[in-house]
C-alpha cells in the first residue's frame, strides 16, 4: 500500500507547527477517506475518524487514550511493542507489515485482513504517526476465487493429457504413431515389449534411426519396403497394407533376433484431409512364418495345412480389423482433447478477461482503486492461463509439424532474437558476449524457437545482476558442434536437473520469475526432432549454462 499523501494545502512542515489545535487533527484525520487513527509514539490513540468506527466498532471518542495493541488479535499482540518502538526509532512514510498477513481485532471480537500504511508527523519535541488502515476482505475473496480458478483450469489440462495418454499407450496391439517425417510420437505398451525398447529411449526418434536393417541380412528391404508404404500413405492419406517382411530387432546387447511382421500404416487426418499422424500398426507373425519355413524345407504343404494357416492368417486379419477401429477412436479422442483445449477451455478466459476489460472500460470510474486493482488481477490471472494453454498447444503441435529442413547461418538467426529481446530489456544493463557460431541445418522457425527460449531465460533470471552476462557459443565436443547459452544469473541446485525439461515443471517460485514451465520442454522436443539432446549445468546463485547438439543437422 502507497503511504497516504498529506491533504491539499497541508504540508507536514505546516502540520507539525499546528498539530495541537483541534481543528487540525480533526481536519488531518477525518479527511482521510479510509479508517484513520492519529496515535503518539508510545502507541496511545489520540484521535480517530468516523470511518475507523464503521471498520472496527468502536465508537470514536471510544478509541481515545486507548492503545492500538488493543486492535492487534492476541496472538500477534506481544511482537506489537517491539514493531513499534523498531519504527519509533526510523519513523518514515512506509507500508506496515509489508511481506506478513495483516489483521485488525473489532470491538465484537472478529478479525478483518487490512492493509496498513504508516505516515510520521514530527514536531519539535514529539513525534504523531497518522496509521491508514484499509479493508481488503472483498479482494482476498477475489484472489482465491481467482487462485481456485487457474489451479481448476490446470487440472483440466493436466486429467485431460493423462487420460489421453493412457488410453493409447494401454490399447492393445503392437502400434506406433508417427508424424508425417516419421519421428515416434507414441507407442503401445505391447509395441514396447515386442520390440525390446523404452518409451523415453525412442519417443521423438526417427523411426528408421531406432529400428535399422540387419546388417547381417545383405537381402533384406524391410526398411525400404516400408518407407514406400508409409509415402504411400502421405500422397494418398489412405491406409496401406503392407506384405509380410523380416524386419530383425535389436537386443540391449546390439544382437538381432529374427522376426517377420504383417503391418499396415493407417493416416489420422485433419479437418482438411491433410496427413497429421500415421498409426503404423504390425502383427507378429514370426512363430508362423518359421513354422512355415521348417514345414515347406522337409516337404510340400499339405491341402489341410494350408487350409489351416489361411484360416489362421483370416482370424488375424479379424484381429487388425478391431484394432484399426480402436484406433480410430483414439484418434478422434485426440482430435476432441485438442478441440476442448482450443475451444472449451478458452471460451471462460476470454469471457472473464473481456468481462473485466469492459467492466473496467465502462465502470472504472464508479469503482474505488482498489476495485480496479482487483480487476486488473482477474485480467492477468485470465491472461496468465491463456498463455498456459497456447503453450501447451505449441508444445503438442511440434511433434506432428514436418520439418522444413534448410541451411541456417546460426551467427544471424542469434543477432535476430537479441534484437528483439533487448527491445523488450532495454532499460537493463547486460553484456552479451556472442562467440562465432558454426552454422547449422534444420528447420529455421523452430530452431528460433530453441534459441528464444533459452535467451529468455538467460535475460529472466539474470534480472537481479548489474551487470547481466549472457555468454552464446559453441565448441566442438567428440566431433559435434555443441551449442551453448551461458549466464550469471540465479541458477539452480543440480539435485533437481532432471525436471528441467519435464512439461509444467519449474525450479523458482512464479511470485519470483514469471513463466508456465513449457519453455525448456519445447527447447528439448525440437531438439529430439532434430536428432540431438539438451542438458544444463548450474550452480545456485552463479548462474547456469544449457547445452545443445542438432545431431548429423549440425
């Protein structure tokens, strides 16, 4: 709360010359248009106005001689002494309780939060303070509601996002979703086992990086095979069955095990028939082509044995058919989770942000100050959400955008993003120190993206530095380019480095750095994309250093 300005034509010289007549502690007191009381430095209320009675009950001629440690609620009232003889000591124009919940004791016993501001008048041989005392039930009410708000907002998001991902990861059958470049988006439970993998070793990979040819296996064209099914399916967004292959998998130990599957790669399409997912869904039929192979090496097939292995193929094909349509209901799962993200959910925060703005607009000067604060902070909560969504709708987004691969001058792509950081910073002293940085190939407006988030970061959290250092540079590690934004900045405890680049995860408290804990996810996800990895090395309170590779595109 601001300290309470003096009435016009008072000033405190003029004041602390005339304080002792009635008419000008009447006049100082009752002029204030919130509770008011005139108390000495030992605390002993000399005068109170009609508002003070309305606030706490007590008659005004009541309050008089009274101490304020009266007013204070019992289990505060043994530190009052000590506060007030601290400001006693260094009286100045100052809020009280600034950090602490405050609250004020009325005459019929209940308590009321305020806010205090306290305002010295200094005569020649004592000292008055002027304590403006403010109500702010209506607005805690306010904070909460809007506090219950976002903390429901978020939960919808996050159930939402967990149930989603559970229903495709729990289907059964052996499946991946890939995007329209062939990097990994998800994987069935089953799909995992089959083929000896873990979902955070491959989500995001190139599925031909994963899961290469058998070098051994001079013949096969698995891996061809399957890249013309999978383009088939991107010209023609329409499913295609593939024939049987052997498409050998890779143990732990770098060993291949024999395996022949029956796949079919099936589009999820958008709104405008465009390709956003490929669900590449194979059915294992290893024990059946072996079986075949013995069979056929010692004699010809019987009539009844083939019968059989048709009529077991055409119950697989049974088997497909259901997954294909579970499948398909997962798709439109997903495509009805990203409908209610864009739609439901913000439908209520554009509601209340345009509600408060019109209120505010049309009202604002029928309300009180501390109405339209109250205002203000429903319109950042609201805001601060919305940004929480797009976020979180940019991060899903990049799995499914195909990557515009081109020659970037990454010197240039930096000298852009400072530009347009600094413009936003520019009252702030930072030195940055930009070394040469070898150029790179990738997708240009999500390689910004990389760049802009870690700059971000380095200007948010080097914000108490004078002066900031923002060091960007690169050095040659193992024979790859290593990429690097270094700062000195508030950094981090290395405990906790393996939630740095989790979705919705924060290391600083949001009342002290602003931000929705998507920006280092969306660093890590392209960088995945590209076929590099992202870390961090820091120290509390002397700054930190992120690190990225761009894998062969570097």
């Amino acid at each position: 709360m601001k300290p309470f300005p003096h009435p016009p034509s008072f000033s405190p010289d003029k004041l602390a010359s005339s304080w002792q007549t009635d008419d000008a502690l009447r006049f100082l007191v009752d002029a204030i248009p919130n509770a008011a009381l005139l108390t000495n430095k030992e605390g002993v209320i000399l005068q109170a106005n009609a508002e003070s009675e309305r606030l706490l009950g007590y008659p005004q001629d009541g309050l008089k001689g009274c101490s304020v440690d009266a007013l204070v609620p019992e289990r505060y009232r043994s530190q009052h002494p000590a506060f007030r003889g601290e400001y006693a000591h260094k009286a100045e124009a100052r809020p009280m309780g600034h950090g602490r919940e405050l609250y004020a004791l009325r005459r019929d016993g209940t308590e009321v939060p305020v806010e205090i501001g306290l305002n010295p008048i200094k005569t020649a041989d004592d000292l008055m303070i002027v304590a403006v005392i403010v109500d702010i039930t209506e607005r805690k009410k306010s904070e909460e509601a809007m506090r219950t708000l976002n903390a429901d907002l978020e939960q919808r998001v996050l159930r939402r996002t967990a149930m989603l991902q559970t229903f495709l990861e729990s289907l059964p059958g052996l499946y991946v979703v890939l995007t329209p470049t062939f990097d990994i988006v998800a994987a069935s439970n089953a799909y995992l086992s089959a083929t000896m993998t873990k979902r955070e070793a491959i989500t995001g990979r190139n599925l031909f990086d994963v899961f290469p040819d058998n070098p051994n296996e001079g013949g096969s064209t698995a891996t061809t095979e399957l890249r013309l099914s999978l383009h088939h399916v991107l010209e023609n967004a329409e499913a295609h069955t593939m024939p049987i292959v052997r498409y050998d998998i890779r143990d732990d130990a770098g060993r291949f095990e024999e395996r022949y599957w029956s796949p079919i790669n099936s589009p999820i399409l958008d709104e405008n028939r465009r390709v956003q997912f490929i669900i590449h869904r194979v059915e294992d039929v290893t024990a059946f082509m072996q079986q075949r192979m013995r069979q056929t090496s010692k004699a010809e097939l019987t009539q009844t044995q083939r019968e059989q292995m048709e009529a077991e193929i055409f119950v697989s094909s049974l088997k497909v058919q259901e997954v294909n349509r579970q499948l398909e209901a997962a798709n439109k799962e997903l495509e009805a989770f990203s409908y209610s993200v864009s739609h439901d959910l913000r439908a209520p925060l554009r509601a209340i942000d345009g509600f408060s703005l019109a209120v505010a607009e049309d009202y604002g000067s029928l309300l009180p100050e501390e109405g339209r604060r109250y205002l203000e902070i429903i319109r950042q909560g609201a805001q601060r959400m919305g940004t929480l969504i797009d976020d979180l709708l940019t991060f899903s987004r990049l799995s499914r955008r195909p990557l515009a691969v081109s020659p970037v001058e990454m010197n240039t792509l930096v000298r852009n993003v400072l530009a347009e950081l600094s413009a936003q910073h520019d009252r702030r002293i930072v030195e940055i120190r930009q070394g040469d940085l070898p150029p790179a190939s990738g997708d240009l407006a999500l390689l910004k993206q990389v760049w802009l988030n870690l700059l971000s970061n380095a200007f948010k959290y080097t914000r108490r530095r004078n002066p900031a250092i923002i060091e960007i540079g690169a050095i040659l590690q193992d024979g790859e380019t290593v990429y690097f934004v270094r700062d000195n900045g508030t950094g981090f405890d290395m405990r906790y480095a393996d939630k740095l680049f989790g979705v919705f995860q924060r290391l600083h408290r949001a009342e002290d750095y602003e931000g929705t804990g998507v920006g280092l996810a969306i660093v890590q996800r392209v960088v995945h994309r590209h076929g590099g990895r992202a870390w961090a090395d820091a120290k509390e309170d002397h700054g930190a250093t992120f690190y990225f590779t761009l894998g062969d595109h570097s």
